[in-house]
C-alpha cells in the first residue's frame, strides 16, 4: 500500500501539479510583461504632456 500510495502521490505530482505551475509563471510572465509596458507607456506620455 505504501508503494501504492507514493506511486499515485507521484502521478499526481508530474500531471496535475507541474503542469498547473508552469501554466501559472506563463501567466505571471505575461502578465508582468503588460504591466511594464503600460508602466512605460504611461511615462512617455506623462513626460510628454509636461514638457510641452
């Protein structure tokens, strides 16, 4: 049973868990690489609009 159990701990590790994660920093990533776009995107046009 205890080789049962770690088997199926295993299973359950490698496909649900791994995959969830890696989905999760994708979306992370992304998400963080909009956010410094925007963060950029704001500045120029607040330095824009102040110096003219």
């Amino acid at each position: 049973m205890l080789v049962l159990g770690a088997l199926l701990g295993l299973f359950v590790l490698f496909n649900f868990l791994l995959p969830m994660l890696a989905g999760l920093i994708k979306l992370v990533l992304i998400v963080g690489v909009v956010a410094v776009i925007v963060f950029v995107a704001v500045t120029l046009v607040g330095k824009s609009s102040r110096s003219s």
